[in-house]
C-alpha cells in the first residue's frame, strides 16, 4: 500500500493483480485497486473529479 498525506488529506492506494481475468501471452494483464481517502482536517472536502490514465 502507497500512501500520502498532503494539505490534512490521505491518500492511500493498494494494487491487486488479477490474474484469473489476465493473459499474459497475448500482453494483457488486469489489475484492481482500492483506494481510501482519509481527511484529518475539522472541515468536509469533497472529491470532484478523478483522472483514468490508461498505458
């Protein structure tokens, strides 16, 4: 698990790989991830937007 905290905000990021849903002979691999966000400050956020970067 990666994890970091910035401005009172915790990110922390655990990858999982899936192997039943991969093929590696064909160069296909899937992976899954859970992803928890932890906000130490005395006031709400929100979460407005989230990035899918695909490679």
């Amino acid at each position: 698990m990666v994890s970091k905290i910035s401005e009172g905000v915790e990110i922390s990021v655990e990858t999982f790989y899936q192997a039943e849903y991969s093929n590696p002979a064909s160069n296909e691999f899937m992976f899954a991830y859970k992803i928890k966000i932890n906000n130490y400050n005395n006031f709400s956020i929100q979460l407005r937007a989230k990035k899918r970067s695909v490679y």
